[in-house]
C-alpha cells in the first residue's frame, strides 16, 4: 500500500485528490495538510510514502516545502501547479530540486474539473511509490565508475564520413533535472543539432528551455516550426506538439505537427526517433533517459533498421524512474548504457569521432 500525505491550502483541492487518490486500491491517503509546515509536522509524525503538494501557498510555499522534505525525508513529491506562468517558472524550478513529477491544475487553484487529471494523478503517486528512489544521492567523489555496456557491439560504429550528424534525445519523469546534467555540460561548438523530447504539457517547456539555456554554454530554445536547425543548438519539442525532423535546402528544418501517436504523448519521443531514421545519409546519436512507460523504444528499432545510428541509454542507477530505459534495454536496441553524469561525454565522443 502507497501511503500518501495531501497538501494544498484549499480544503476543496484537497478533498478532490485524497478521493481520486482513495479510489485506487494500491493508494491510502493517511493525512491532509494546509501549507508547508503544517506538511513538515505530519510527515513527521505519519511517516508517508509519496507526498502530493501544492506549489503556491501561504506560509510556506511548495518550493521551500519541497527543499525541506528532500533535505529531511528525501521522499518523492508530486508538485500540484497551477499553469500561471509564476507556476511554470516554480514547477520548474521544483523539478530540478528534485520533485518526483508534477501535474497541472486544469484551471486554476481551485480547479473544479480537476477530473480531468485523475488518470495522471494516480499514476505519478503509483509510479513514485513504487519507484524506490528515496535514497540520498551517491556522492560525485564516491561513485562507481560510468556503466559502460555493449549490448549489440555489432551495430556501435557509425558511418564515416558522411560529415553531418544530429543527436535526438527523449525522456520523461525526471527529465528536467537529467536534462541539467547533460545540456550544460555539452560544448557551444558541437557539430551537430539537439533535439529534445521531454514529456511535459504545453508551456512548462519554454520555461524549462529558458532555464536550461541560461546554465549552458550551447543555445537552449523551444522549437519553433519551420525553423532550421543548426550545430550547437539544443531544440526542446514544445509541450502538446509532435516535433520531427526533415532534410530541406541542404540542411534540416524542424516541423511541429499535431499528430498524434500510438504512445499518447505529444511530443513523442518514438516521433522523433522515426523522423531522424529517415535522414538517410546524416549520422545519429539517439539517448533515451528516465521516464515511465516505454515511448521511444518503437522508434528507436525504426532507427537501428535504417542504420547509421549510436543509442544511449541511461543507467538504473541514475535513473529516476527506470521505465523508457529499461525498455529499450529489454528489446536489445542500446549499444551504451550510461549514468546521467556521464551521457553528455559520451554524446560529445560520438560527435567528435566522427569528425577526425
């Protein structure tokens, strides 16, 4: 049983999430709380699994909360955001403090349809109970050395000489604070265009580009459609669109579509994957990170039959949750698997390479 503690300063909102939440058998909402130390007292004396909190509150907002439980219980905390752009520009900022996930209020802080979010709501609280990463961090000096795995030795060389590369990317859960340890560690100058997917509702990507391109050497920006893309840039897919990638005047143009895919998600990673596939003479680095389900593995066997291609795959260890990753490990379609620390070197080794 997954035991939960529900904050939020709106005794309506918290009446509306501990049923939705009680409604599922694997779920026991073991107590409310009206603001973050109100919260920091019953996990205290409740001692829950997974938390259920509000980003905007009085006396002690989310974030603060947030970084106390990380601090104290390092337990796994699902931010409940309103989608104002303060509450993007926190939600954001929650993740990478280290938030399991987040869902959006669908309007308002007090949502009346807050219904229509039951489904993801219960998932995130199943997935982050069950997730088991409520250890504290392994220390950067004490890690053990970088997992590096063949899978398929065969299929690791890539083509030379073809002189054009991209690199595509997708995640999930936990990706905007993966994302943090691998964009701004890769170099301004990189020989090939970035393309992100991350699971997230329309909005909170530009947020989460902003942030990223202000910790980063290389450009960050949300892609925009119709525009080329170019070396030493990283494009996140906005959220609520479908981003591929074509050849068009001699270079790649990014398109933004409303498509949607057997996955559910938009943006898709397994979208993309299959639009880089069909770059026929240019040479890919596809990276699959933390994140539930198993979106991008379907797209990542389209790419291994077109050839030409180097996959990445993050590591259990690193993993926030190991669910897209596994995945694409269990059909035997990664020739690396890599901490999160460590994927950004590998990305830029592949590139360079190549270029020798």
């Amino acid at each position: 049983m997954i035991r939960v503690l529900v904050v939020d300063d709106s005794a309506f909102m918290r009446k509306m999430i501990s049923d939705f939440l009680t409604e599922e058998k694997q779920i026991e909402v073991i107590g409310t709380a009206r603001n973050g130390e109100e919260a920091l007292k019953k996990i205290e004396l409740l001692n829950p699994d997974v938390i259920t909190l509000d980003v905007e509150m009085p006396v002690m907002n989310g974030t603060d909360t947030l970084r106390k439980i990380i601090e104290i219980y390092n337990l796994p905390v699902i931010m409940v955001s309103s989608q104002t752009e303060k509450g993007k520009e926190c939600t954001i900022n929650c993740l990478e403090i280290g938030a399991f996930d987040f869902i959006t209020k669908p309007s308002g802080s007090i949502s009346l349809d807050l219904y229509k979010i039951k489904e993801q709501l219960v998932e995130r609280v199943v997935a982050a109970g069950l997730s088991g990463k409520h250890k504290p961090p392994v220390p950067q000096a004490v890690r053990p050395e970088p997992i590096v795995r063949a899978v398929k030795p065969e299929l690791s060389k890539l083509k030379s000489g073809t002189g054009r590369q991209i690199v595509c990317i997708g995640t999930s859960t936990g990706g905007p604070r993966a994302l943090q340890k691998v964009i701004p560690k890769l170099p301004k100058d990189l020989n090939a265009p970035v393309v992100v997917v991350q699971h997230m509702p329309e909005g909170f990507t530009a947020s989460l580009a902003e942030r990223l391109n202000h910790l980063s050497d290389i450009q960050v920006k949300e892609a925009k459609d119709g525009e080329e893309a170019l070396n030493g840039c990283v494009y996140i897919a906005p959220g609520g669109k479908n981003i591929s990638v074509i050849k068009n005047s001699g270079g790649l143009q990014i398109v933004l579509d409303n498509v949607d895919t057997p996955s559910r998600h938009k943006p898709s990673a397994d979208y993309l994957f299959r639009s880089v596939g069909k770059l026929a003479d240019y040479e890919k680095v596809a990276v699959i990170m933390t994140g539930m389900g198993s979106d991008g593995t379907a797209g990542l066997k389209d790419l291994l039959t077109a050839g030409n291609v180097k996959t990445i795959a993050e590591s259990e260890e690193s993993c926030v949750v190991y669910g897209m990753p596994k995945a694409a490990v269990k059909a035997g379609l990664i020739h690396e698997i890599k901490h999160v620390e460590d994927i950004a070197a590998s990305i830029t080794s592949c590139v360079k390479k190549e270029r020798v």
